[in-house]
C-alpha cells in the first residue's frame, strides 16, 4: 500500500463547475500538507500549504485536511479551462531537519469550456 | 527573478552514454532535490543536499550521482549504470529544513 493514495483520474467537468481533488494518506505523523498544480511538459507550481487539520481558502481555492480521517482534499470553485492540469497532493511529518515530502501521484483535471 | 533553472529541457541520450542535467537556483535556498517522475508513479527522490558540499541519496539513487559545489547549482549525471534513464527528471530547491520546495521547469531525458 502506499503512503499517499490519490486518484489519477482524468476528471472532466464543465466550465463553472466546483471540482473536489483528493487523496488519502496512512501515515499519522504526517502534519504538513501541501497542493501543486503540474501543467503538461513543465515542473509542479505550489499552490496551498496548510499546517494539521482545518481550512484554508486562498482565491478559487479551498484546502482542507481531515487528519482524523487521513484524508485531504483540494476545492477549486469557478473552475476554468485554465484549471486544466494535473494536481499532485504531497505531505510531510515535519519533524525538524530534512522534511522528506511524500507525493501522490496527481489526479488530471479537465475544465471543459 | 527569482527562481529555478533546468536544461536543457529535452535530451537524447545513447545506450552506455553518460548525461548531465543542469539545475540553478538564485532564491538563495539551501538545500536542493532531484526527482524523477514517471507516468503512474508521482515523484521519486534521486538525492538531495542540504547544504554546499554535502548531500544524500534519496529513494532511487542508483545509477546517478550529483555533486554540489556551489549554493546555486546542483548538477545531476545519469551513468551508463542507471538501466531505465528514460524520464521526466525535476529539480527543486526549499530553505533549509522547509518542506515547502520550488520546482524547475523539468528535463525531459530520452535514451535511443
């Protein structure tokens, strides 16, 4: 089983739609959590960084974390052709020195206009 | 600007060639990572260094090798050892003990 489990997709919704992106996790010491978006051919761009369970909204975007239920997930409203890309869940324990980050293996996201 | 710089971004490569990848950084960070990433497989740490002159393997170090002489650069060779080389290969630089890391723009490597 992995560390990270996240559903590669592809997801195709229509433009305006909410998207929800998620992935699960096992490993409770994980407590850094943090959203990229990879378009194709280029390298991820960080988008969200939340720190132990709750909320965090920046923009169209929304990151929240259960970690009572190993489970994190990604809310783009408005979504837009431009939404269109692969997002990759990743996570540390954070627990001082080098911060090994654990990727999932992206989920591909389609915003059809 | 600050940011990450790769190249070349495409790169063909013989059977038994060695290869080395370029990755520059002017964010001032401290410390560098490879990944390599394959379809269906997300990201794989190469190796990764915290601090000039120091570094480490990662989960898939056989077959490259690094070096890191200055703050700003962290060069990666695939050998002739590395018996699947073909891939989208990334680097990344955070600060020193930040597990919030900065991508580059990715080197595609492709051996014939």
């Amino acid at each position: 089983q992995k560390e990270v489990e996240q559903d590669p997709g592809p997801l195709s919704v229509p433009e305006g739609a909410i998207v929800s992106l998620n992935c699960t996790y096992s490993n409770s010491a994980f407590q850094y959590f943090m959203w990229y978006r990879q378009y194709s051919r280029k390298g991820p761009e960080l988008l969200m960084y939340t720190y132990s369970s709750g909320n965090k909204e920046d923009g169209r975007f929304t990151a929240q974390v259960d970690k009572s239920s190993k489970y994190i997930s990604l809310f783009i409203r408005d979504s837009q052709p431009s939404d269109s890309a692969t997002y990759l869940c990743a996570m540390s324990a954070g627990s001082g020195g080098y911060q090994k980050v654990t990727f999932g293996t992206g989920t591909k996201l389609q915003v059809i206009p | 600007d600050g940011g990450i710089t790769q190249s070349p971004k495409y790169l063909f490569r013989k059977e038994g060639q060695n290869v080395t990848l370029s990755c520059e950084q002017n964010l001032n960070h401290d410390a560098m990572y490879w990944y390599r990433q394959d379809p269906g497989q997300g990201l794989r740490l190469i190796y990764y260094s915290q601090i000039v002159n120091d570094f480490q393997k990662g989960d898939i170090a056989e077959g490259y090798s690094v070096s890191r002489e200055k703050k700003e650069s962290f060069p990666l060779t695939v050998t002739s050892a590395q018996k699947n080389p073909t891939a989208f290969y990334l680097c990344a630089s955070s600060r020193r003990g930040a597990d919030t890391q900065y991508f580059g723009p990715g080197t595609r490597l492709t051996v014939l």
